[in-house]
C-alpha cells in the first residue's frame, strides 16, 4: 500500500537540491576567483582533491536516498502486514463466536442424550424383573384361555383347539421373544372377542353327517343338512346337538343372510333359557 512521502523524504529531497546549489555555487566562485587572479596574477591550480570531495558529496547524497526508499519499502511491507494481521484477527474472532454457539448447543444436545442413556440403563435392568412377572401372567393368560375354550359352544373346535396348541408350543420355544409372545397371546383373546358380536356359517359335521353350521355370535349355534332335510341346535344343558325341524326354515333363511346371500334381517333361533344360579 503506497503512502504519500514523509516528512523525511521531503526533507532529503531539499537537502539534496541544496547540496547541488551549494556545489554549483562553490564551482562559480571558484572561477570567479580564477578569473580575478588571472587578471591580476597567473591562475592558481584548484586544490587537488576538489572533484573528489564533489564525488563523495553525491555519492552520499545517493546513498541517503537510496536508504529512505528501502525505509519506505519496509514501512509499506510492515504497513501491508498488519493489514493482513488485523482481517485475520476478525475472522478468527467470528469462527470463535461461532464455535463458541455451536458447542453450548451440542452441550445441550449431549445432556439429553446422557439423560436417555440413564434411563434406557435403568429400564434395561427392570427387564429381568418383567420378565419373571410376565412368564408367569402368560402362562395364566393361556390356561384360562384354553379352560374358557372347552367350555364355551363348540362352534369351530378344531380351529380354535388348533390355535391354543400353537401357542402351547410357542412359549416353550427360545427364538421367540417375550413380547412376542405376549402379543400372540393378546390376539388369541381379541379373536375370541370376535366371535361374540359376529353372524357367521361355515360347514362341518354332525356325526357322520356334513352340515352348514350357522353361529350367531356366542349365543346360539343351529346346524342344517346340506339338503335342508334336517335342522338342530346345541344343546348347553346335555352339551350335544339334538335336532328340531321347526326351525328348518328359520335357519334356511339366516344362512342365506350369513353367507351375504341376503340382505341382513331379523333371525328367528333357538336361545337356551336361563337358569337360576345356585
């Protein structure tokens, strides 16, 4: 970066045309007095060592020069330094606020995630414990199940015996997880909700006979012979189907609305009387 001359160069350029003033003027009086003596005596020779006093004059005057453009050189190098100095100061400063904003959020963000790790660590040792609590809830869960099974109206038996054997062997096996278990056990219960509030026909047999069964929720459960010739239901007091024709076309017409062949309707069917607990 270039500077307008100091005070120092002016300085040295003044002296430097006074020098030469002041040689000329010393050169002019020299011959003045040259020319006077001449007139009036024979010329007298300069001193000797004249030119070289001259010679030395400007060569010192040069010298001086020479020396303020280096001076001026190294205050512009110095000058272009601090320049440089000063913008990367600034630029250091702002990387250093930003860093600065940038590690408190990551301090708060790894606060939350040590938090996290507290608290998985703290519920990876429960498992244990849940799972001595869960086993056992299980295995209760089925066996009731099961129970609950063999008692109920024996609407699709071997299916819903089936599914209880499955899950019997199911939770003696190691590839299963706990929750997995758990969840399949859950929906064994949730398809036998099902079965409560749902109209439903599908065929069977009655000894040796293959009927359509109709089974109206958990309610009532009635067969009839793929010829429509014989009609019955479950009996809940003798647990066996026994067969009554007055119903035939009862259960002819509430089949037909079971398997979306009709429009849904009143059904007309047998319900067990209840009885009195004692």
């Amino acid at each position: 970066m270039k500077q307008e001359p100091t005070n120092r160069q002016a300085t040295m350029h003044d002296f430097k045309k006074s020098s030469l003033w002041i040689i000329r003027a010393a050169v002019c009086a020299i011959a003045v007095q040259c020319g006077s003596a001449g007139a009036q005596a024979p010329a007298a020779a300069p001193p000797a060592d004249a030119p070289a006093k001259v010679e030395a004059t400007v060569k010192e005057q040069a010298g001086t020069e020479q020396a303020g453009k280096a001076s001026q050189k190294h205050i512009d190098a110095m000058d272009d330094e601090a320049t440089s100095m000063v913008a990367e100061y600034r630029q250091a400063l702002a990387e250093t606020t930003s860093l600065k904003t940038y590690n408190d959020q990551m301090a708060v963000q790894v606060k939350s995630q040590n938090d996290e790790m507290a608290d998985l660590n703290r519920q990876l040792g429960q498992v244990d414990g849940t799972a001595r609590d869960v086993l056992p809830l299980m295995d209760n869960m089925l066996s009731t199940l099961e129970q609950f099974v063999q008692l109920d109206t024996p609407f699709l038996a071997d299916e819903r015996a089936k599914r209880i054997a499955t899950l019997k062997e199911m939770m003696g096996r190691a590839d299963v997880s706990l929750s997995e278990k758990f969840r399949r056990i859950v929906e064994a219960y949730q398809i036998e909700m099902e079965y409560g509030r749902t109209l439903e026909s599908y065929q069977g047999k009655v000894g040796d006979k293959t009927v359509d069964f109709l089974r109206v929720g958990r309610v009532a459960l009635q067969y009839q012979t793929l010829d429509g010739k014989e009609t019955g239901y479950w009996d809940a007091d003798s647990k066996s189907f026994k067969g009554d024709n007055s119903y035939g076309e009862d259960i002819k017409a509430a089949l037909k609305v079971a398997k979306k062949q009709a429009a849904p309707d009143f059904l007309t069917v047998p319900l067990h009387a209840p009885t009195e607990a004692k």
